[in-house]
C-alpha cells in the first residue's frame, strides 16, 4: 500500500541539522524526530525548528512505532553498527559516508537490505553536487562523446580533529572520489591497485598502522573499457580543501577547477589550441526538485554549534547537493525502488576504499573487490561497453 508521507529522524545533528529542514519540506516526507546524545544540543535545535520528538537515545528510536526512516550523521566508526540496528529494527536507512569500515559490514548492512526488503541509501554528496550533475548532463546528451578515463581526487587538512580521524587510512573515507568515477556511468569497481606514497608523523601512525600521507588507487571497472584514477590525503600534506572530478571524453572533457569554488573548465576537441579550453559555470539544477525544496539549493540552514541561521551561497555545502539527496531518498520511499546509490552499490564505493589499503599496505598489489558488492550484469553505457 502506497504511503502519502514517510516519517524521517534524524540521527546526529551537527551536519545533520542541515537537512531538517528538508525533511520538514519536501512533500513526502516529515522530519518526525531528532537524535543527539547531548541534551543541550538536542533542545536547541529542536526548538529552533520546531521538532517535538526529540531522543538522547538510538535504541529507544527505533522503538517509535510511527517511525520510517533513519537517516544517520554520526560519526564515521558508528555508521555500520547504526545502520544495522536500523534495519533489524524494520526502518528504512540513509546514511552519510562512508557505509562501513570493514568488508565484513558492508556485506551485513547489503544482506540485510535485500533480506527485508528495506531501502539503504549512503547519502554521497558529490554525486548530486552541482558539478556532477552538469557533467551527468553533458553525458547524457552525447556533448561528451565516448567517455575515455575518469579520475578523482578528495585533499583535506585533518589536523586537529579529534577522535577516531587521527591517521585514519586515506582511502578508508574516499567516497567522494569514488562515487563520481563510478557514479557517471553507473559501474561497479571490479578490482584496484593502491599506492601509498610518503610518510606522516609517528604519532598519527600509532592507531591505524597505516603511515601513508598519500594514496593513489586505480579502479579498473566490470565489463568496462574504462579505469579511473583516485587521489586520497588527509595529513601531512600542503592543500587546500578539494573534491574534485574530471572526465575526459573524444568530443568534450570536463576538469574540476584547481582552487574550490572557481568554474569548470570544458575543453573542447578539434579547436584551435587556444580555443579549446573555456571556464563554465554550473547552475544549480533546483529544477529537478519540489519547489518547497528548491530554494535549498542556493541557501544555508543552520549551524546548531553557533544557534544561527547560516546564508550562504550555492558554492558552499557540498555544493548543493543536499535538497538532491533528500529527494532522492524520499521518492524512493515514495515509489518502492531502490535509491542511487542503493546499498549493494554503496558497499562497492566504499569497498573500493577498504580493498585500495589492502593494495597500498601490500606494495600495490591488485585485490579484487568482493562478489556481494557487484551486479551480476554490471555494463557500462555510453559506448563504454
């Protein structure tokens, strides 16, 4: 039976607070309920939108018979265990990246979902960002051409942040440079070779075993012709912040800007060499969206740590990929079919990461990623067959 509205909670609410609002907006959604273990936290965003059902307490959520859906930002190690309890629980699951940090939960959380028949969707920002949907559009056009090599790159300054982040392996959180490489033309990854490269400090060493300042994975793609390259930093390393994605085709390429915010460069084939490159900007695609939702797009919400309301433009917040996830997630539920990425496909991105370590701890030797996370017909489009 066909439901008219899904009720959403919302599980973390630092970066979580941001979507409240669109589950409180969309038209087939409600915002039913929000989670944080700290009750100050909890009241003031509560209050400040207006969310009655407030819980200090997952376990107890999940008991709320009138709840649907879960949708998880929390941190990175207790995403897994979440999101099975989750759905054990019978609730349908969103969650941020990445899915898990073993194989072994990743296949926990997929067997589940096609147990009971539940939807899990890993809420990748960058593969409804504004850039990736431009892209997306090019390609499906056929402005493109064939679609030659794709590649990735993910560098952010961890220095500082607490808890489990110090040392954390590079490609245990490469999501964001998975998921658009994989994403444009629907692919699953089928094998990787990593390479560690540098070294950071002893003392981020000492938790993860892992002393690599850089990794650099090359994913070869299932029934494919095409392999992609993916950069992953996060200590140690002079950069600013960049997610960044490239495609390069036989008619048009696109390259991510070297400096965040600035446009994209689209360099077209057969010009004059001056002429080949020129910088375009990216609309914000709101008009994929409910319009209760679009403006979402183009303006901030809420930083709970400050308790104001945040305004800025399109180029911040993941680059306006949030309205796009939620409805996403929420016509899924609305129409009884998998999201994108569903789980299956959400293990392979996030295994990619767990397999590329393996590679770099082992001098870069080929690990091939496991059965569950594939499609028994994984083919490419495009002319990438």
């Amino acid at each position: 039976m066909s439901k008219d509205r899904f009720n959403i909670a919302i599980v973390g609410l630092g970066f979580g607070a941001e979507f409240i609002p669109l589950w409180q907006h969309h038209p087939r959604t409600r915002c039913h309920a929000i989670c944080q273990r700290t009750p100050a936290k909890l009241n003031a965003v509560g209050d400040y939108f207006g969310v009655e059902r407030r819980y200090t307490d997952f376990k107890e959520l999940l008991k709320d018979p009138d709840l649907d859906a879960v949708h998880i930002n929390t941190p990175i190690p207790d995403h897994a265990a979440m999101a099975i309890a989750a759905l054990k629980a019978g609730k349908h699951v969103a969650c941020t990246v990445p899915m898990a940090t073993s194989i072994a939960d990743c296949r926990k959380i997929v067997d589940l979902s096609r147990q009971t028949g539940l939807l899990y969707m890993m809420m990748e920002t960058v593969v409804y960002s504004r850039e990736f949907l431009f892209i997306k559009e090019l390609c499906e056009k056929g402005a493109l051409g064939k679609v030659q090599f794709l590649q990735a790159s993910h560098q952010q300054d961890m220095d500082g942040w607490p808890n489990y982040w110090p040392g954390l392996p590079p490609m245990w959180y490469a999501t964001h440079c998975v998921g658009p490489v994989a994403g444009l033309l629907r692919l699953d990854a089928e094998y990787v070779s990593c390479f560690g490269s540098g070294t950071i400090r002893p003392e981020l060493i000492e938790k993860y075993r892992s002393p690599f300042a850089v990794e650099t994975t090359h994913i070869k793609f299932k029934d494919s012709d095409l392999s992609a390259r993916i950069v992953r930093s996060l200590f140690d390393v002079a950069r600013q912040y960049r997610e960044s994605f490239d495609v390069y085709g036989t008619k048009q390429s696109v390259e991510w800007p070297l400096i965040e915010h600035e446009p994209l460069v689209l360099h077209t084939a057969k010009r004059p060499e001056p002429k080949i490159p020129r910088r375009v900007a990216c609309p914000d695609f709101a008009k994929l969206l409910p319009r209760s939702i679009a403006r979402y797009t183009t303006q901030g919400v809420y930083d709970a740590s400050k308790k104001t309301h945040l305004s800025f433009t399109q180029g911040s917040g993941h680059g306006g990929s949030h309205p796009h996830l939620a409805h996403e997630f929420a016509t899924a539920l609305a129409e009884a079919r998998d999201p994108f990425p569903n789980a299956r496909q959400s293990a392979n991105w996030t295994c990619v990461g767990l397999c590329a370590h393996q590679s770099a701890l082992q001098g870069g030797t080929v690990v091939r990623l496991p059965a569950f996370t594939l499609s028994e017909k994984a083919v490419g489009s495009h002319g990438n067959r």
